[in-house]
C-alpha cells in the first residue's frame, strides 16, 4: 500500500512539473532579420531562398528585407515587408520539445508605401495558425510605423523534436505592399490542463488523503 501512495504522489508531481511554466526560449534563428546585414534601403528574396536571410527561408512568393534609410524597424535596423513583388511566406523551422507549449511574439506593421487599409497575414506551427491584420492609417509613417507586438500560442507537436513557424501574407490592399514583421521569439510557455486532466489529478489527491486518514 505504501508503495503504491509514492507512485501515485510521484505521478500527481510529474503531471503538475509538466503543466508548469518555463521561461527557456528557443533556439529561433535571427529573430530580429539582422543578419546577414549589408541592406540600407531594401532588398527583395524571392522563393525558394534559404541562404540569404539568416535562418529563414522564402518557400513562396517574394518578400523585402528593409533596411533603415527606409523604415524604422521594430528592433535592430532591418525588418521583413512579407510582400515582396507579391505576397510571400517565410519559415523557420527550430528545435521543440514533444507535446511542450509556445509562445511565437513578434511586432507587427504595414508598408507605409502603399495605401490605406487592412493587411492581414497568418502565423503558423504544429499544425495551429491564426491570422493577424494590421490596419494601417495616416499616422503610419516610414519612421513611425506603428509597431504593434502580437502573440501565437501552439503546442509541438508529438514524434518530432522540431518545428516550423510560417508567417504568410493573405491580404493586403496592394500586390507589393505588405505586413510587415519584427522581433521575433519564442518561448516555452504554461500548458493549460484540460478539464479531464485536473479531474484526474483531483482524485489522486483525494486518494491520498483518505490512505493517510485510515492509517492514523
């Protein structure tokens, strides 16, 4: 009987370790399109281009590598118009833990080049995405762009231990004319236990007690 209560109070301690938080970041590649450098203005990358922006690559489309002459960035000097000479999606694909919780954070603007409006893109990983619109207005300027930080949330996936994140541009009032991205990182975050989940834990702890009661 003893043995069998240190195996459960083992397992109610495993699974309340597992839906804590962790604040360990990720091994994402050049975050903040700093590398390699060498771009005043802009530089357009076409797909499928996995060589000259550090850590990512083009799998559709174009997209611009702005430099600041042009733009302010968010972070750094550079930053990515995910319309190049038409919409673009970009990807990295990084380490993950199995069935581990993420946060992608990332700002968000719009090319102040082109018109008005509402630019919309999606993040993707692990087979979750969520689409993310920047309303641009007269106050967006080149050096004033509005930056705005966003957050995605997915969980890696089972059977691997990597995973792409995509960012893709899927509507935007102008062909060359994009959101635009910044700052990005990932980072472990608190896994939300599913009703079930604490139901079982709930009734391990009561299991517990009423052991500990019958024996004093």
């Amino acid at each position: 009987m003893m043995k069998c209560s240190r195996i459960l109070s083992l397992a109610v301690v495993v699974a309340l370790f597992a839906m804590g938080s962790a604040s360990q970041a990720t091994m994402l590649a050049n975050g903040d399109f700093e590398l390699p450098g060498g771009v005043s203005n802009w530089s357009t990358i076409y797909s499928v281009d996995s060589t000259s922006l550090t850590g990512w690559t083009v799998t559709s489309g174009s997209v611009d590598l702005v430099g600041p002459s042009h733009w302010t960035a968010a972070s750094g000097s550079l930053c990515v118009d995910l319309n190049g000479v038409q919409p673009g999606v970009l990807s990295q694909t990084f380490d993950t833990l199995a069935g581990q919780a993420y946060r992608v954070t990332f700002a968000m603007a719009a090319n102040t080049d082109g018109p008005f409006g509402d630019f919309t893109m999606s993040v993707s990983a692990a087979g979750s995405s969520q689409n993310f619109t920047f309303t641009r207005t007269s106050a967006h300027t080149d050096h004033d762009m509005g930056w705005t930080y966003k957050t995605f949330d997915f969980i890696a996936s089972l059977g691997t231990d990597q995973t792409t994140l995509t960012f893709a541009s899927i509507s935007t009032p102008e062909l060359a004319s994009g959101p635009v991205i910044d700052d990005v990182s990932v980072a472990e975050t608190t896994l939300t236990p599913e009703p079930a989940t604490l139901g079982m834990l709930s009734l391990g702890v009561l299991m517990l007690r009423r052991r500990r009661a019958q024996k004093s």
